[in-house]
C-alpha cells in the first residue's frame, strides 16, 4: 500500500455488504480494534451477529456492517502506508467516509447509524414505496423525462446519479411501475431494488426530521484528508460545509458520477474500494475508463477491478442502499 499515495478511497453502501464480510480484517489487531469498539457500543458481539445469515434482513445490522467494515479496512490500510488524497462514501457509506477521514469520531456515528436504520425500517409500509435503477445509455436524460412526465402519478424523484449508465429513482410504487413503460420506451431497462427504501427524496423527509437534533449534536473535526459528500460531490476539509451536507443528505440526490469526477480532479490518480465485492469501482470506471482501480477486501494487498458491465449499486436482493 506505500505506493498508493495518490489515490482515492471509495466505500460503498449497503448494496456491498455480505454475511461476515469484516471476519477477513478481524486478523488485524487494527481492524479488530475497530470492531471491539462497536461491540461495546452496541452491546454484543458484532461481528457474529453480522455472520449470522439472518442479519440479512435486518436494517440495522447492514447498515452498521458496511460502516464499520468500511472504517475498519481504511485503518488497516491506512497503518499499512495507505494515504489518499481524497475519500468518498457512497450512501450510508459517505459515515463510514467521515469516520475514515477523521471528521467524525467512530462512536457517535454507530449510535447514529443504528438509530437511523431503525427509523427507515419503520419509515414506509412495506410496498407502498421504494427505488428502481435506470440502466442504459443516457441513463440521467430518461430518468429526467420519466420524473417529469409522471407528476401526477406520485412522488417520483431522482435518488442517485450513479453514472452515465446508472440513474436510481425513488418513488411510491404506482409511480415506479408507471416509470417502467416510459423507461422500456426508451429502450433502457428498470431494475428494481427490492427493499431498498426511497431515500434521497423527500419520501423520507419524516425520518430526516427525527434525525435533525442527533445531527445537529455531532462534534465535527477538520478531516485529515478531504470528503466528498454525496449532496454536492466537491471535496472539502471543512467541517461546517461536511456537517450542513450530512443534514440534507438523506433527502438529496446521491451525486456519484460528480463525485466520480472530483476524485480526479483532486489529484487521485488511482481508485481503492474498501468492500466485499467491486461496487462503486464499476461505476467510477464509467466515467473515467483507464483509472487503476481496485479492490481490498481484507489486510491483504489489493486486487484490481476488471473493466465491468454496467454496475447497479445497490441490487443485492435482501439489502437496499440507504
């Protein structure tokens, strides 16, 4: 990892969380001190809870799966000789983001996280809304024209901007399932992303508003590297700007491709993914096609990325972004 001192660290969101996925890194007396950490501030053993197969379904162990995971691989690395320029989250994961760059402290975001994912549990009844990915060419340009023509059949917004051929919307489902037709129309494809809660639109404005204090209560760092937070997708060291960023993000856009384009422009020359699985790697590579990127799953050396097929971030059947 001595070499990579340019490059950008990316973490991704729920859409890459497996069963034990931080069981590789528990190796590492670094890595394990971050897991120990959570442990004692959730009250039990997390990372057996997170093997266990039916934490699958629950909101509340993916979310803090992935952030811990997240951090815990980016300290690994970081005592390995890993110093980037630049990090971003994608997500539930831009938490994981602060907490790595050092603007957040660990603690105050797995109680954050935990009280999050329990308000979205609870946030929405069960079919009554979720999210759809537009995948095609000219993604952004049919996601827009279905957002517009479909006003009146509910709330329909544009989630995440993912990249050129990645759009996600959130939505009510008769808005999403009329968005279908317009999307097929245009010869792109609708996936939908099952149990994956509207966020990133006003749908959960609700939940935004609960979160509001906790936020508010956050005691924020200058980071030691800069952020890219996903309402705006520009890097920054202040902590003001990140913290009035973190209060919108659960209702704006997550802004990847933008934020795919700032990681360069701040000087990586290289991409790093902390994950189980290649996610945002995949959708970094639609918008810059010869940066290295690669992945570390474990305290090992990194593995690059193959070139990809278009990438969804956030498909994984039982999980959602959020």
């Amino acid at each position: 990892m001595t070499g990579l001192r340019e490059a950008a660290v990316v973490l991704p969101g729920e859409s890459g969380v497996r069963p034990g996925m931080v069981d590789v890194w528990l190796a590492d007396p670094v890595a394990a001190a971050v897991v120990d950490e959570t442990s004692e501030v959730v009250g039990r053993d997390v990372a057996a809870w997170w093997r266990d197969p039916a934490a699958a379904a629950d909101p509340v162990a993916t979310h803090l799966e992935v952030v811990v995971t997240g951090i815990a691989g980016y300290r690994s690395l970081a005592a390995r000789g890993l110093a980037p320029v630049v990090v971003a989250g994608h997500g539930i994961g831009e938490y994981a983001a602060l907490v790595a760059a050092g603007a957040l402290e660990l603690t105050q975001v797995v109680e954050l996280v935990h009280w999050r994912a329990e308000l979205l549990a609870h946030a929405t009844r069960p079919g009554r809304a979720g999210a759809a990915a537009v995948v095609g060419p000219g993604a952004g340009d049919v996601a827009r024209a279905a957002v517009d023509e479909l006003s009146d059949a509910g709330p329909l917004r544009i989630a995440c901007c993912d990249a050129p051929g990645q759009v996600v919307l959130a939505g009510t489902s008769e808005a999403l399932t009329r968005a279908r037709a317009v999307v097929e129309a245009a010869g792109l494809v609708l996936v939908p992303l099952p149990g994956r809660a509207p966020c990133h639109s006003p749908l959960v404005q609700p939940v935004a508003d609960h979160l509001a204090a906790a936020l508010a209560d956050l005691d924020w760092s200058v980071p030691a590297v800069c952020v890219v937070p996903n309402v705006d997708g520009e890097p920054t060291l202040d902590p003001d700007r990140l913290a009035t960023r973190l209060r919108h993000h659960l209702t704006s856009p997550v802004q990847w491709e933008a934020t795919s384009r700032s990681l360069v422009a701040a000087g990586a020359t290289a991409v790093v993914e902390i994950g189980a699985v290649p996610v945002l790697g995949r959708l970094v590579r639609q918008v810059h096609p010869d940066l290295p990127i690669s992945l570390a799953a474990g305290p090992g050396a990194s593995v690059p990325t193959d070139p990809p097929e278009l990438a969804l971030a956030g498909t994984v059947p039982t999980r959602g972004e959020r």
